[in-house]
C-alpha cells in the first residue's frame, strides 16, 4: 500500500527536494517519472539514479523544482478539501 512512505515522498518533494522512489511508491500519484522525480525498479537502479543526480547539479534542480510544483499543483490542502466537500455532497445526494 505504502500510503505513509507516499505522504514522506511528497513532503520531500514540497520541500524542492529531489526524489528516487520505488514504483510501489509512485502508485496512487500522478507525478511523472524523470521529470517530477526518479524510479528506481531496484538496489542498483536506485543508487545510480542517485549518483547520477549527485553528479548533476542542474538535473539536481530541475527534479526538485519540478516535484515542487507537482505537489503544488495537485496536492494542495484547498483543492484537496474542495474535492473532498464534492464527495460528501455527491454522497448525501444519492442519499436523498
């Protein structure tokens, strides 16, 4: 399921931090591999998706900005409650 190690990744994401995730991981968002954040399918993917954005400062910047405005854009306390309240209206309408 991963719900929690989601919520860590997009905490990190806010903060313009660059991201190397699992798949398991990216389920559930809509985030875009390789421009949003990096997908590792294993051990030795991961490290070097990670040493590979060690050696790039500017691939570096443009992930964590990118994954910035991908949690700015689609994971906004407002937009996230608007959405909610839709549900809850559209629920107590089939109600009636």
């Amino acid at each position: 399921y991963g719900a929690g190690v989601q919520n860590k990744v997009l905490e990190a994401m806010a903060c313009a931090t660059p991201v190397v995730a699992t798949p398991q991981v990216t389920i559930g968002l809509d985030a875009v591999a390789g421009l949003d954040l990096l997908v590792a399918q294993d051990a030795a993917d991961f490290a070097k998706q990670t040493i590979g954005l060690l050696d790039d400062l500017n691939r570096q910047r443009t992930i964590a900005a990118n994954g910035r405005a991908y949690v700015e854009g689609h994971h906004q306390w407002k937009t996230i409650a608007k959405q909610l309240e839709e549900i809850y209206q559209a629920a107590v309408h089939q109600v009636r």
